[in-house]
C-alpha cells in the first residue's frame, strides 16, 4: 500500500494514542476526590462481578535507561528496593480489596514496567501469591508479563508459568547494533532465541515481540533484517510501534537529535515495508500497531468484534474494572479513571498515611462516555456508528468531510468505516471525535507526531 506524500504531510501533527478518553492530558482533575473514584469503582465491580478485574502492575525499576522509552522508570542497580516496593503493591492491593467490599474474582494480571524481570524470579513469585491471595479466578484468566531479553532467566519463566503465566511479551525493538547502541537497549539475538526455547519448551502460548519503527540511525535496511530476525522465531503477536519523540517530557531522548530520526514519508516507509513483511507470513493486522496470528486470541478477538483497548494497550478481552497498582499506574471503571503518584517516595508516603495512592483523576460525564465509545470502537473494530440523538453527531460529520475527501473513511448515514489506507492514519480519525482535543490550544507539547 503506498500513500500519497500529500496526505503525510497533512496529517503528520501531533496526536494522542488513544489509549483512553479522555486522554490523560485532558482530564477533568480540579475537584476530583479519591473517594468519588472510589464509589464509582465500587458501582463498576458490583454490576460486574463475574467478568473479574484487570489488575496491572507497575514495576519501575531498570538497571539502565533505554533512552527511546516513554515510561515511568527508576533506575539502579540495587535489587534491595525489591521487596520494599512489592510490599507496598500489596498494601494497595489490600485496601482496594477492602474498598470493594466483596468476594475478589481476578481475570487478568498484567506486570509491565520498567522492566519487571529487574526483580528476582523468588520476589515476583511473593507478588504473585499476594495478589491471588483469597481471590477467586475466572475460568478464563488471562495472566502476562514485560519481559527485557537480556535479564530473563528460564528461572523467571518457570516460577510465573507455574503461578498460571502464560503470555510473554518480549521487548525487543530493533537487533541493528548502531540502533541498539544510541538508544541504549542490548539484547543479541541469541538472548531472544534463548528466551523464546525456554518459553515454548516449559508451555507458555503466546508469545509477543515488541518492535519500534523511527528510532534514532533507523533505516529500511535495518529495519527489514530486525522484521527477518523476528519472523524467524515465529513469535505469536508482534507489536510494530511508532516511537514517540518527545523530549521535552522524557530528557533521556536528547542523547540524539530529530536529525537522527526517519521522519514523515521515511518513517511511514518504515511502517508500510515492516507491515508488508510482517503480513506477508500470515500475521493479520488486528488495530494500530498490532499483528497476530490467526489462531491467536487476539486475531479471533478482532474478527469477533470483542477487541479492547486500555492503557496497557490492545487486550482479548474488555473487563469493566481495571485496577492499576504501584507507581504511576491508571486504573479505569469504564465511569471513572484514576492515577497513582509518580515518584516512589511519593508512593510509600501515602500508602504509610492509609491513603491511596492517587494524584488525580476524571469522572466521565455523558458526553465523555458516548465518545469514548466512538473512538474505542475504531481503534478495535475500524467502524462507528454514531448514536441517534446525539448533538455531537453534527460537528463530528462535518470534521471528516475532509477525511472522507482524503479516502481514509467512508461515511454511511450513521455508520463511519475507516478504509485501507485510512488505517495508516488511525490516531488522525480519533482525533475526530475528542471534543476535548478540539477545545484545546497545547496539543504540539502533549502528544508525538501521529506519523
């Protein structure tokens, strides 16, 4: 698929990944009261029990900084903050067990971080058993983890399997040497090979690589020989991201320059010739920035129409309750969201109080709630269909008349697909729809390029 150079360098702004709505940025935070997410929490699990909660764990620590990377970290080299810090999580854990007064039923566990295998595979079992701890699990878990090649051992492969891990997701990003170098990421491919045996070998069934397109000294070269390094290990999903450039929040990503960057039609390039490769072995293209075998969960979870996105990303499945735990992390009741402090003095500072964790949050109002849903049902199902009624409707058909014109989407009375081409420009459609967006002057300082 090639696209025109034009409609890149019309649509090459700043925008949001649409990992929620509202974004993060935009949310309503000037009188929110822990106690009001806590409610609405409580409303959310109760009308929801069975489907079980999503817990996701945020584990900042890294021994180095990967100087591409968006997240939350802390690093060093001291592996003693280990059991502080997952003792705190379960302090956390404990009083929103408390908070929801009821049977706890789990379906996912998500550890990200930061790099979770930084804790030995001993403390992430006391983690684990903690969680699960007078809990009840759906017959349909869902549990998986971060994991950096270099650091992980068939020793952490073996205990997560053995506590009912079985999905891995593999920070790879790029194998070229010069990338790996300037953006301060070392794993060979034997590491990745070492992990992915050790992996099939002990059971775990699905396997994800996490791949970035734009970084630093790329080129299609290289880019093309990760892609033929990865599809040689026949991982289950691939994860094709773009990289996010925006060193005003993340200093880290000064150690190169937007002269070392691919940048509008070169990076797009880079996507367009990964997605071919990638699609070429049989991988099915399931949302912005995903691929998946047809046989895995996530393919068949696109093509039944039940795909989800949250802040962890694309998931199989939707579950009302996600609860976020530990540093940083965002926790959503479909109603409500709300995010823990950033630093981990911070963090051991309020749970010591008996306070949760939470700095701010959002409370969704009815028009929230009618747009989230628009923009979560294109960036899982690539379609719309608006809601009789709703005022909103008006301004958002007039905003995609030039989309429609561009050929990224076909409007039908009440229905909006998005076209082919249309899919390279996913984050533009969005962006139809965020009312907030719309009413704001910052959007160049909050997000990355949407190319």
């Amino acid at each position: 698929m090639l696209v025109n150079n034009n409609l890149i360098a019309k649509y090459n702004v700043a925008a949001p990944r649409y990992t929620s709505y509202p974004t993060v940025p935009f949310w309503d935070n000037q009188g929110f009261e822990t106690k009001q997410w806590i409610d609405r929490l409580q409303v959310a699990y109760n009308a929801n029990k069975e489907e079980g909660i999503s817990l996701y764990v945020h584990l900042p620590f890294c021994e180095s900084l990967c100087t591409y990377c968006g997240c939350n970290t802390r690093i060093t080299v001291n592996h003693q903050v280990e059991i502080p810090y997952i003792e705190y999580v379960l302090k956390e854990w404990t009083m929103y067990k408390a908070a929801l007064e009821a049977d706890i039923v789990i379906s996912e566990i998500h550890f990200g971080g930061g790099t979770p295998t930084f804790f030995t595979a001993t403390n992430l079992e006391m983690l684990v058993k903690g969680l699960l701890q007078g809990a009840t699990i759906t017959p349909n878990a869902s549990f998986s983890f971060e994991a950096h090649p270099a650091n992980t051992s068939k020793e952490h492969l073996q205990v997560l399997f053995d506590l009912g891990f079985r999905r891995l997701s593999l920070g790879i990003q790029d194998f070229d040497e010069k990338v790996q170098y300037i953006i301060n990421r070392k794993q060979s491919v034997a590491d990745v090979e070492r992990v992915m045996q050790e992996a099939r070998d002990i059971g775990y069934t699905s396997i994800n690589f996490d791949l970035i397109y734009g970084l630093p000294l790329q080129t299609a070269a290289t880019v093309a020989q990760t892609i033929d390094l990865a599809l040689a290990m026949s991982p289950d999903r691939i994860s094709f991201y773009s990289y996010a450039h925006v060193p005003w929040i993340k200093p880290g990503q000064r150690r190169f320059t937007e002269n070392d960057l691919p940048q509008g039609e070169a990076k797009l390039f880079l996507y367009t010739l990964g997605k071919q490769m990638i699609e070429a072995k049989g991988y099915r293209d399931v949302g912005m920035d995903h691929f998946a075998k047809t046989n895995d969960e996530l393919f068949l979870a696109s093509r039944n129409e039940t795909l989800h996105r949250n802040f962890m990303g694309y998931a199989d499945r939707y579950t009302p309750v996600l609860i976020g735990l530990g540093v940083s992390s965002i926790s959503d009741a479909w109603t409500a969201f709300a995010q823990n402090v950033k630093t981990v003095e911070e963090y051991y500072k309020a749970l010591d109080s008996g306070e949760f964790p939470v700095f701010k949050g959002h409370l969704l109002h009815d028009e929230d709630l009618i747009l989230r849903r628009y923009i979560l049902d294109m960036m899982c199902k690539g379609k719309v269909v608006l809601q009789a009624g709703f005022e909103g409707n008006t301004i958002i058909k007039d905003r995609l008349t030039s989309l429609e014109d561009d050929g990224l989407v076909v409007v039908d009375e009440q229905v909006i697909k998005v076209t082919e081409v249309g899919k390279s420009f996913l984050r533009n459609i969005c962006m139809v729809f965020d009312q907030r967006l719309h009413h704001s002057k910052e959007r160049e300082q909050l997000f990355s390029q949407a190319i």
